[in-house]
C-alpha cells in the first residue's frame, strides 16, 4: 500500500513538472508551445522523405 501511494506522489509530481502552466503574460503562446514538443518529429521524417526524394542512395 505504501509503494502505491508513493507512485500516486511522484507521478503527480512529474506530471505537474511536465505539464506546467505558462505564466500569464505568456498565456496566448499555448497554442504553440503545445505543438513545439513534435517539431523534432518533423525534421526526422523529413530525412525519409528527402533520400525517398533521391532514391535512398
């Protein structure tokens, strides 16, 4: 029971770490400080797409 509550504790800790609130004055850049975390996403499969683009030499 105890390790239970213990995982319930730190979960809520690492959730609340990860999914923080902007402070106010910044609040209208949520929309894209949502979407940033794929922009990586997007320059790998841009590699695919450019050697598909050259046949993959």
């Amino acid at each position: 029971m105890l390790n239970i509550l213990s995982l319930i504790c730190i979960n809520s800790a690492l959730s609340s770490f990860f999914f923080g609130k902007l402070p106010e004055a910044y609040a209208f850049l949520n929309p894209i400080v949502d979407v940033m975390p794929v922009i990586p996403l997007f320059f790998f499969l841009l590699a695919f797409v450019w050697q598909a683009a050259v046949s993959f030499r």
